[in-house]
C-alpha cells in the first residue's frame, strides 16, 4: 500500500478543504482499503469522514419521506425497523450483501461509490481504462462472462455491483451532494454514469464533492406492501450478484397502479427501464404481463463477451422479481434475504 | 520371551469415544500458535513478488524504487540471490517438486515468485515488492487443456495401481447392448487451506530453527537440509498446529525456501506468510481434467466395460498427474476394465495431491457416468450400483480386506429415504414450486499406510509420556493418536501426555492420503506395546510381584495396572512395579508401516455411500443441496466425533467441487482472474444444511493391528457425483462439467417455470 | 507520519503510537501487540478469520484502518472468556466440534457473538448459517457451526432470564 496522510476532519467545511486531487473520502473502508492493497486506487491523503457529525442519521420527514445520512452503517439501516417496513426491499437489498462484518462497517455513501469487481480493475498490471484511463481494457477480450450486457462501450464492459442501488434506484432516490461549489442534489438515474469514453467518471460526483445522504421521497413508501430485491448468486449467501432486480408494485385494488424495476450486475449503473415500467401500469399482475415487462427491460441488451447468458438470466431474474413483488413483501425479512431460496420452502416434496 | 506374550489391545476403553478435542481450549481462546503467530526478536519480513504473466521473462524490476522505500531492508531478485546448496529442480525427498526459488528470470506459471522483498514492517515489504513493478517479455500462456497436444502418462495413484487394463475391452463394448460415450470435466482447484503457506525461520551458525506447518516433518527437515548443506539434525521444525493442509503442505515450496535463505543471508528471523492471492500457484493444486468414459451393460445391466481416459493438466516442468481414471479400477465390476491417462503441460504451477487427489476427480466422472447408464437402461442408480457390485477389486482381482459397502447403501439409502424416488428427473417440487432432485454416488478411498515411529515413556509415577511428530491439521491427531496410545498402555487418556507436530520426536511420515491415523496409530500402539512387554517381564521376574511367574498366561494393561490375562483380579499398579525396579522410567519405540504380503494380498480401501437432495430454482437455476446423508465403512473409528467431523468436511468439499471451485485463466497472460476468496468460492455455511454422517463398523483384521482405514479424503468421493446427479435428477440438464454453473442449466435451454 | 491511537483493548485502556498509517487493526493485533489470536485468512474482507468486535459490532479487522481507531473499544478472542471461565460461545463451539484445524475459529467465535448481540437469528439454523457465512470455513465445519451457535444463543437467553428474576 502507498503511504497516505491521513485527515479526520471535525466538521464537513473542514472535510471540503481537506480535500486536494489525490485526497480520498475514507468511509468503512471495506472497498477504499481493499483497493489500497491491491494498488488499484492510491490515494496521498485519507480522509476519514464517519464521524463527521449530523451523518449518521435516519430521518423521516413529516410527509413520509426519508433522509439516510450518508454515515449511516449499511447494518443499522437495513435493522431500522421503520426501513424494513416501509421500504422492504431496501432493507432487503442491503442484507443480500456481502457479509455481517462488512455491512457493520460500510456506509451508505461508500456503497454507492464502491468501485466495480471487474478483476482487471483491481490488478493494476492489467490494462483499464476506468482506472488508467488510455491504456485499453483487458477484460474485453479477457474473462468477462460476468460483465456487462447493457450501457458498455468498447472503453469499459464493466458492472457496478451494488445491490443497495437497485432498490433506490427504482424508488428514485435523491443524492445530496456538497462541495468546493456548495451543495447540489443528484438524481439517482444521473448519479452512475455509463462508461461512454470516459469509464474513469465513475459518477457525476465533481472532485471534492462529498455525500451528505440519500433521500428517498414519501412516494417510495407507496410500494411497501408489493416490493422485492431478487439475487441470483453462484453460492447461497456472501456473493456478487450474477444479476439482481428490484420490483415494487403500487396496487390498487387487483390492478398494477404504478410499477418500478431495477436491474443490478448488467450494466455499470443500475438499470431502470421506464418503457417496461409503463407495461406494466393499470394491469392485471399475470406471469406473461411481467415476461413482457422483463423483455422490454433488456431491450437493448447485448453480450459484451462471453456473456449472452446473462441477458437470458435477467429477463428470468426481473419477471420473477415482479411475480415475487406482486406475491407480497414477506411480513418478516426472509431468513435468507433476495435469495431464490428465501421462501419458506417447508421439507415437504410432492413426487 | 515366550513367557511374557502380551495380549493384544484391540478395544481399549478410549478408542471408540467420542472424546473431545484435546486442543479445544487452546483453539477457541486464541492459544493455539500457528507458524506466522511467532514474532522472534528481531524479526524482518519477507514478502515476495508473484509474476502476474504466466510464461515468458522478466525483463525488468525497478529495485531502487522499492530500495528507497523506508523500511525496505533487502532485494533478492535472480541477478542477486545467493547460492542454494541444493539444486531446486532436484527432488530430495520422496514427495518433492520442483521449486522456484529466483534461479532465473524465466516466468513458467503466473504466481511464481520472481523477487523477495525484505522489510523491517511488512507494511514496507509489501509495498517495496509493489514498488518493483515489473516488466515482461510475455508470451501467451497455455493454460486449457486444449492449449497443448496430450501425452501418455501413467501415473501413481494412493494404493491402486497405475492405469491397466483388464479383460477384454473391445469385447465388452461388443457386448453391451446400452452404452454410454460422455466426456465430463473437471476445473483447476486450488487447496486454500485458512491459513496460508507461512515461515518464521532463524539461523544459529548452521542451525536452522523453523516454524512452519507441516504435513511431514521428517521429510521436510531432510529438504531443507539438502537446499542449505546442512545435516537434517540441524533442523529444527516445529508445526504444532496446522490451518489444514490438505496435502499442499506435505512438500517443500519455493517460497519457503526463500524465506530461510533470506534468513541466511541477513543473520535475522525472517517471516514469510502468503497472500490468499499467492496461494494460487506456487503450492499446488488440483489439475484440470477431462475424462471420457464410456461404459456398457448388457441386458441385466451387468457392466460388459468401464473404459476410463483421463487427461489432466500438468506444469511445464514437472510432473503430477492426477491418476483420475484409476477411480475406475476399484469400484465396479465389469467383463473388461481400462483406466488410462494422458497428461498435457501447461503454464501452470505444478499441481499435487489435494484431498482425494485422483479419486476426486475420477469419482466425479464415473459416478456420472454410472447416473447416465442406469437412466439409459432404465433402472434405478442405487439398484444399478447394487447389480454391478465387485467382490473382488475389479483392477487388481485381490479380495477386500473388509467392504461394507452394502450396509453404506443400505442405512444411507434408509435414512435419506430413498426409496420411491422417481426414475424421470423433473418429477418433484417442494412447497414454493423449486425443483427437487434426488442423486447419489458411490465413495471410494484407498487405505494406504506409510511408515511411521514412535516412542512411549512410561514414568514412574505411571503416567505415561507418548511422542510422535505426528502433524495435526484438524483431523484430530492430537486426540484420536492420544486415545490410541493410550489404550496401548492401558493408561486412562488424563494420564497420558502426548507430544507431536515437532522435529526431535520420532518420525511420524507423512499426514497424507487418510493414512495417518492407521500409520502414526500402529506405530503408537506398538510403542505403547513395548513398554508392557518390557513391565510384563520386569513384573513376572519379580518376587515381590503379585504377577509373579505369570508371564506365561500373559498380561494386559488396564487402567494403570498389569493384569494376568483371564485373571484379572490379579494385578498390580505400574508404579509399584516400577519402583521396585529401581524406579526409572521404561521406553518403549514403535513403528508403523503395512507388512508388503498384506499389500500384496489384500486390497483395502474405506467406502461408502453417498445420498443427495438438491433444489434448483426452474427459471434462474441457481442451486442448493438441501441434504447430503453419507455412510461410510472405513474399518475402525478412533473417535466417532473426530470422524464425523472429518466426513462432513470431505462431503462439503464435494459441495464446493460440485458447485464452486474453479481457478480461472485470463487466456492471454494464464493470470488467475479469480485468486481471491471473493471470486474463487467455497462453501459458505448457507451452502450446508442437512447433512447427515453414518459410520458403518467394519473388523479389518488386515488393514493394521488396529484396523484402522481412514477417513480424512473419502467423504469427497461420491458426493460430488450424488449431487450432479440430484441435479440432472431435478432438472433434467445433465451438465457434464464442474462446477455446475448457473449459466451451465440455463445454456442447456433448461425451460422456464 | 506518525500518530497515536487512545483504545480500550480487551478491557485495558491502551495508547498506541502508529509509525505508520498503513497500518489495519488485523496486522496491529498480530505484528505489533503480540495478540495474534486473530487470524489473517485473505487480508481483504472476503473470509471473515479476522473478524473481531469494535465497539461490540463485528467487523473485519484487515480493512480497518487502526489509525481510525482513535477512542474505540476493540475486543478480540484472547479478551473473550472470563479468566478461565470460557464465554458460552467458545464452549459451545468445543462441544459441538466446531472446528477442526482451529484456524477460522477465532473469527468464527468472534462472529458468533457479534451475532448473537445482533439479535438478528435467534436459534433458527437458517438465519444462523445466513449470519455466519462471512466466516469461511476451508476445513468445513459448518454443521458443528450452526449448532455451536444456536446452542450459545439458548444457552445466553436462558442465563439472562435467570438474570433478569
Ligand atoms: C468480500 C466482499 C463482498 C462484498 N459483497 C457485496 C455484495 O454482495 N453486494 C454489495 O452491494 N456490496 C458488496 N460488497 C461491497 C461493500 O458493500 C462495499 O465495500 C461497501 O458498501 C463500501 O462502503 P464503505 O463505507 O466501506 O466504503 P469505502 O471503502 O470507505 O469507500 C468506497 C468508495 O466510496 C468513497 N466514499 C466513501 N464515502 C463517501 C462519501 N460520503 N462521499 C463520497 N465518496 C465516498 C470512497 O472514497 C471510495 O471511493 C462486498 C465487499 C467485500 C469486501
Ligand atoms: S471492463 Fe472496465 S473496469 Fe474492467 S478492465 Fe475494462 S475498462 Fe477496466
Ligand atoms: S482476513 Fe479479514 S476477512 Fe479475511
Ligand atoms: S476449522 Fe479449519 S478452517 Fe475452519
């Protein structure tokens, strides 16, 4: 690891002028550090910003709106009880992550700006273009079966694995932002960027800018009864997505009012598809109803490399996700959270 | 002596308990002192550069900037490193490979370590060796089977013989009148044991001190004192605790090497640990393979043929090949039977044995294959198996020394419940509409035993003091060895002190190839045997001796006391014999090693039977095993717990095989893309439920004088078919690669809902 | 840069002088304060060996920086059991076999109280295995696992409801 200073700034002004080209915002530290050692990212100055004071808050608006601060542990969000009622399928998300370890230390901002997994990204011997930018990108033509199948371009196939995102994501959750220019708030769908030519610009976070929190408006709340996180994973728990989806439905009677879809691990930002939203709107819930919808939410979508099978796999994962959503959010978070297998399966088998 | 004959001590009042662990206390409160946990003074760190090419050279390493990091003490890189007294392309020991330990600048696997880096912190030293950033002249890396053209190789598997061929082969495919023709592969695995290959090495003059996990203390000592000219006696190893081995820690491996040779060269302690990333490469693994079956059965589903060719990856510079196909020669019976190998060379590390080396592999496939047959001839697998049963090993036509394989079909087939299980896959459901599958396999694992001595004090206090240098790398050999030595005196197990994991104690070989136990155990109970003799005689030629003049009726040793056989009421303490006799203590030795005529004459091998319930998820064919019920016949159990336990790690181990582990290669450089424990899985504990282990008692009156087989690979074999097939049994794909990936199902059109 | 960090480890209050920043809570327990009972399995937060408890949540000791570690309360396995009297969960994990080569262990343990204060699981074995499967277990334990940590969370239920009469 390069040696750093570090900073542990009092106060978010002090944080702001902290703050130079080479400086790092230091949240838990389970991506920033994890990328220190390998020598993927290498920050001169560190600067520790969870105890920067008035981030560590779950607040809720008088109109039902909610404000995570963006220090909150991504454990003590998810085990917020008034979360995992209102917006079942964030708190869902968040436990399908990683492991308890790390979900006690990640913050909600170091979440959102986690780097992708691509492992040509982490190996600084490998050429990358997200991380040095002009040298080419090795996982092009390299081991890429779990890259991206929507919003590549040839500069970058890479995926942004964030579960968390899917669900805020679908429920249009806000950014609120502060920097050398002042404060600013981020759509959700602008935060991410797609690679394009620059897959360096990771987000539209601005050098300097900091996270404050996230909001998510009183709307999101709307979706509490009918909304899930689905994972599909290559072992039962403490695994990257192959590719997720979060699906909340507001029911009106037995019609689908209004619908939301998020796909994860298909594209370098979550992937949200209005087209496929507006499918669903004022229908009945029924199995081919959502295989359209999941069909117009990989429209678009094609393999980067070895790939394809991936777009097969989240059309499948997004219909289920929307059959699970109009099933109903479970009463009690599953004991296995967005896993196919989360369901009280009972041992009974039926020959 | 025929007036001191001792009875034998077959069941002692300690073997067959389930004791508990006797390292338990120092395992859950952090006690326990694994190599890298040793901080001498002065201590410098060591921490080497791993080639991320895996074939060409380096061409360039930038030394002064890694020089001029603070805390950087030293550079070894193939311009500088002083000489070794050993050639590392020699083999000094019988199960050694060829290390890399800097002798040029060549590059022939990714991973290799191609500079050292010696630092004052390790935060220095693993920052110089960043710093060095290397450049290389690469040249694309073969690293798929199909990257270079086989060759014959037939290879030495643990206790069966090399690849054969029995019957007639042509005849027996002529015969059959259902056949199979199906190639499945096998993917590279790496042993990942928790703890990392670690050092701390001291010199004193040329006395070489070491903490190092080790599998083979003895043997090690001896290759180390080959690479540094020094005599074995001057080598001081000490492994008193293992992370598990797994077999990758029963050889010498380059970095190791280099680690003590920096030790050398700096007069200090120098610490060396791999990185998880390091543990891809330079220690071994599982080679690649691909094996092509193809068996016949007649119209009674008796098999006319099992024809088993396997090819498996090597390196390009040694040679383990997995003996894959010799998992053919013990199992079934068949007309006509052909186990052969070929080999290709890759630029990969040298594979070695890992967990059921061979037997692994070849069960994987072969249990598969058999799945594939039964459905072809309509029949249910577990009556298919029973319908081809060998009674004598197929391979080699030797008897079995005991197999109750029949009673592990039974009582796993019992318990699992599999009776009723529909022939049609795709026929069962739970509650939430995933899909059910229903599979098994046969387990196999030969009974090998090395050679192995040991040495029993009995003190005059009568307690006992028993020494080995047995390794324990979590089987439990500080308990089940305990046990055993201490029925062989006749010593309640809190009277008996037992030392292991150290150089100075005699020789207990290898902790290999389930042999341990039976091996390091029969030289214990030898050792502990000697020292009754030796009591007996003292005690029957003593006057003063209740037990005098009983040496012909024999004596036995119960509890502390000697007993005359048939007589027990007859007795005395050892302690008061001993002390009549001038109170010195009395030494027993012992050795263990299988009488060759019983080798010759037997053929001995741990079965077993393993029972498989998956679900798959019909539209996303992400899977789980639900259950996994195991029995297994593996002669005597020391201890029940310890074995259990044993077992259940092995079958877990299928899980990850079945469903988890593969290295994988970026195709251009051959650098392993997944080196780490995010991209390379193994089971998680989400990944077991309902697991379930059955030991079957069997008396071997000719394994060894315990009966002992072992248990540490076998719970590996079968369990990787069982739940392959489970899964073809759920979904109707038969996907003939491993691990079964999602992408595998949905690739194979498994349909929607 | 040098700095200095004030913590409560396994009870004692400690200062500790850091000569390096780069320096993680995992290889200051094991190089630096002679607590190696921590164990390093991957260095990189994917095998939980290192898991210890900060501020009584666990956390995986290889991606916390000890630099930021200024006022905290750290505890690891040496600090867990009561003299020689052994926290429930170690002595649950001796019984139920729960290990075999010991080497995942103190992060196991270490987990499984951290679980256990979560309150998340209860005894039911599946949210337990879900619970603990951020602690890797090469030799493959998980069976002796569950139990070991269902058997705990009984076992420190109960002891509290005789606490609480
Ligand atoms: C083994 C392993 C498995 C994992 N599995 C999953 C998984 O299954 N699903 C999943 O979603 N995630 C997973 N993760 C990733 C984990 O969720 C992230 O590492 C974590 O959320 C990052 O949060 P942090 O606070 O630790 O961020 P840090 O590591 O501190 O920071 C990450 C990035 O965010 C920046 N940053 C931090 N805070 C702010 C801020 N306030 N404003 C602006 N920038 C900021 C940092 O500079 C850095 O670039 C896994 C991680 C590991 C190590
Ligand atoms: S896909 Fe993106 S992150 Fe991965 S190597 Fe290419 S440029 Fe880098
Ligand atoms: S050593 Fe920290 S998680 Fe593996
Ligand atoms: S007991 Fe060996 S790794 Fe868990």
């Amino acid at each position: 690891m390069k040696r750093f200073d570090y900073i542990r700034p009092a106060s978010i002004d002090e944080a702001l002028a902290a703050w130079n080209p080479g400086a790092a915002w230091l949240g838990g530290g389970t991506n920033l550090v994890d990328l220190m050692k390998t020598g993927a990212v290498q920050p001169d100055t560190v600067i520790d910003v969870t105890r920067l004071p008035g981030l560590d808050r779950i607040e809720w608006g008088a109109d039902g709106s909610l404000r995570i601060g963006a220090m909150v542990r991504n454990a003590d969000l998810a085990d917020d009880p008034e979360v995992a009622r209102r917006l079942p399928m964030v708190a869902e998300a968040l436990l399908a992550g990683a492991s308890g370890q790390l979900r006690n230390a990640a913050t909600v901002g170091g979440n959102l700006m986690q780097h992708t997994r691509c492992n040509y990204f982490e190996t600084p011997q490998a050429a990358c273009n997200r991380r040095d930018p002009g040298t080419g990108c090795d996982a092009r033509d390299g081991e890429n079966a779990n890259l991206a199948v929507l919003g590549w371009s040839e500069a970058c196939i890479a995926t942004n694995p964030s579960d968390f995102c899917v669900p805020l994501a679908a429920l249009d959750a806000v950014v609120e932002v502060q920097g050398p220019e002042g404060k600013r708030e981020i759509a959700i769908a602008d935060f991410h960027s797609l690679p394009g030519d620059t897959p360096e610009r990771r987000t539209a976070l601005e050098p300097g800018e900091l996270i404050l929190a996230v909001r998510l408006p009183a709307a999101a709340a709307d979706f509490a009864g009918h909304a899930r996180y689905l994972k599909v994973r290559e072992r039962t728990s403490y695994a990257f997505a192959l590719v997720s989806a979060a699906a909340a439905l507001r029911m009106e009677g037995d019609r689908i009012a209004e619908a939301r879809l998020a796909l994860g691990a298909v594209a370098a930002k979550p992937w949200r598809v209005a087209e496929a939203e507006a499918l669903l709107a004022g229908q009945a819930p029924d199995p081919h109803l959502f295989a359209r919808a999941a069909g117009a939410a990989l429209t678009g979508a094609a393999p980067s490399g070895d790939n394809s099978w991936k777009i097969d796999l989240a059309r499948r994962t997004a219909a289920r996700a929307l059959a699970m959503a109009a099933t109903g959010a479970p009463a009690r978070m599953p004991a296995l959270p967005a896993s196919p297998f989360g369901e009280p399966a009972g041992d009974h088998v039926h020959a | 002596m025929p007036d001191t004959l001792v009875q034998p001590v077959r069941f002692g009042s300690n073997s067959g308990q389930p004791v508990t662990r006797r390292d338990g206390i120092a395992k859950v409160t952090g006690a326990a002192t694994f190599a890298a946990d040793n901080q001498p003074a002065g201590l410098l760190h060591a921490v080497y550069l791993p080639a991320t090419i895996a074939r060409g050279r380096v061409t360039h390493l930038d030394v002064a900037a890694a020089e001029a990091h603070p805390g950087v003490v030293q550079i070894i890189t193939p311009a500088d490193r002083p000489p070794l007294d050993g050639d590392p392309s020699a083999k000094p020991t019988p199960f050694s490979f060829r290390i890399d330990v800097l002798q040029d600048d060549t590059v022939r696997y990714a991973g290799q370590p191609i500079a050292l880096v010696l630092g004052e912190t390790l935060e220095a030293a693993t920052e110089g060796a960043r710093l060095l950033a290397p450049r290389y002249a690469a040249e694309t890396a073969r690293t798929a089977l199909d990257d270079e053209t086989p060759f014959a190789f037939e290879p030495a598997g643990f206790g069966l013989p090399a690849g054969a061929e029995h019957g007639d082969v042509a005849g027996g495919h002529a015969a059959a009148t259902q056949a199979v023709d199906v190639t499945y592969e096998t993917a590279a695995q790496y042993h990942n044991a928790m703890e990392t290959h670690a050092v701390v090495a001291a010199w004193e003059g040329d006395h070489l001190t070491l903490d190092m996990p080790s599998q083979a203390l003895a043997m090690s000592c001896g290759a180390y004192a080959y690479f540094f000219g020094i005599p074995a006696e001057n080598v001081t190893l000490r492994s008193p605790y293992l992370g598990g081995g797994f077999g990758s820690k029963a050889f010498t491996t380059g970095p190791q090497v280099l680690a003590i040779l920096a030790a050398r060269m700096t007069g200090r302690p120098v610490k060396l640990s791999l990185t998880r990333q390091q543990m891809f490469g330079p220690v071994g693994h599982r080679g690649a393979t691909r094996q092509r079956l193809r068996l016949g059965a007649d119209v009674a589903a008796a098999l006319t043929v099992i024809d088993h060719e396997s090819i498996a990856a090597t390196s390009s510079f040694d040679d383990f090949v997995e003996p894959a196909a010799n998992a053919s020669q013990g199992l079934y019976s068949a007309q006509a039977l052909r186990a052969a190998h070929r080999a290709v060379r890759l630029d990969v590390g040298t594979p070695g044995p890992m967990r059921a080396p061979g037997e692994a592999s070849g069960s994987a496939a072969l249990e598969c294959a058999m799945d594939e047959l039964a459905q072809e001839a309509g029949i249910d697998p577990l009556e298919f198996r029973l319908r081809n049963y060998a009674e004598t090993e197929p391979g080699t036509g030797k008897p079995y020394s005991s197999k109750a394989l029949r009673q592990c079909y039974d009582q796993a087939a019992e318990r699992f419940g599999w009776a009723g299980r529909p022939l049609a896959p795709r026929q069962m459901r739970d509650e939430a509409g995933l899909l059910v599958g229903w599979g098994m396999g046969t387990a196999l694992f030969p009974a090998p035993m090395f050679a192995a001595e040991a040495r029993a004090t009995l003190r005059p206090d009568g307690s006992a003091l028993v020494e080995t240098s047995a390794a324990d790398m979590g089987q439990g050999a500080w308990t089940a060895l305990a046990q055993i030595a201490a029925d062989s005196l006749g010593l309640p197990l809190d009277r008996v002190e037992f030392r292991a994991g150290h150089s100075d104690l005699p020789d207990a070989g290898v902790a290999g190839g389930s042999g341990h136990t039976a091996t390091a155990g029969t030289a214990l109970h030898a050792a502990g045997g000697d020292v009754i003799r030796q009591l007996g005689e003292i005690a029957a030629a003593d006057e003063a001796s209740p037990l005098h003049g009983a040496g012909n009726a024999g004596f036995v040793a119960r509890d502390g006391r000697l007993c005359v056989a048939g007589d027990e009421e007859r007795s005395e303490a050892f302690a008061d014999i001993l002390a009549r006799a001038g109170g010195a203590a009395l030494i027993g030795n012992g050795s263990g090693s299988r009488a060759p005529e019983d080798a010759e004459r037997w053929a001995m091998n741990a079965h077993g039977a393993v029972f498989a319930e998956v679900k798959v998820d019909p539209d996303l064919c992400q899977m789980r095993v639900t259950r996994l019920v195991g029995a297994f016949a593996a002669g005597r159990i020391i201890n029940p717990k310890l074995a259990e336990s044993q077992l259940m790690g092995g079958m877990i181990w299928g899980t990850s095989f079945a469903l988890h582990e593969e290295a994988r290669h970026d195709r251009h450089t051959g650098r392993i893309v997944n080196a780490d424990f995010a991209g390379y899985h193994i089971a998680v504990n989400a990944d077991v439920q309902g697991l379930e282990v059955i030991t079957v008692h069997e008396d071997d009156p000719h394994v060894n004088a315990l009966g002992i087989k072992g248990v540490g690979e076998i719970g590996v074999t079968g369990t990787v078919g069982a739940i392959a097939n489970a899964i073809w049994h759920a979904t109707g794909t038969r996907v003939r690669r491993f691990p079964i990936r999602v992408r595998d199902l949905l690739e194979a059109g498994s349909p929607v809902g | 840069m040098a700095s200095s960090i004030a913590l409560t480890l396994n009870g004692v209050a400690r200062q500790v002088a850091l000569d390096d920043l780069r320096v993680t809570l995992l290889d200051l327990l094991r190089e630096r304060l002679a607590l190696p009972g921590t164990k390093k399995g991957c260095d990189r937060g994917q095998c939980g060996a290192c898991t210890v408890l900060v501020d009584g949540r666990r956390v995986n000791a290889c991606l916390t920086l000890a630099v930021t570690l200024d006022g905290v309360e750290v505890t690891t396995i040496e600090g867990l059991s009561d003299g020689e009297t052994l926290h429930p969960v170690q002595a649950a994990f001796i019984e139920n076999d729960a290990f075999q080569c010991g080497y995942c262990t103190p992060g196991q343990i270490m987990s499984a109280v951290g679980l256990i204060a979560e309150g998340r699981a209860g005894d039911d074995a599946e949210r337990i295995r879900e619970g603990m499967s951020g602690n890797l277990c090469r030799c493959a334990a998980y069976h002796g696992i569950t139990l070991a940590v269902q058997d705990a969370t009984r076992r420190m239920a109960g002891a509290e409801a005789e606490d609480a009469a």
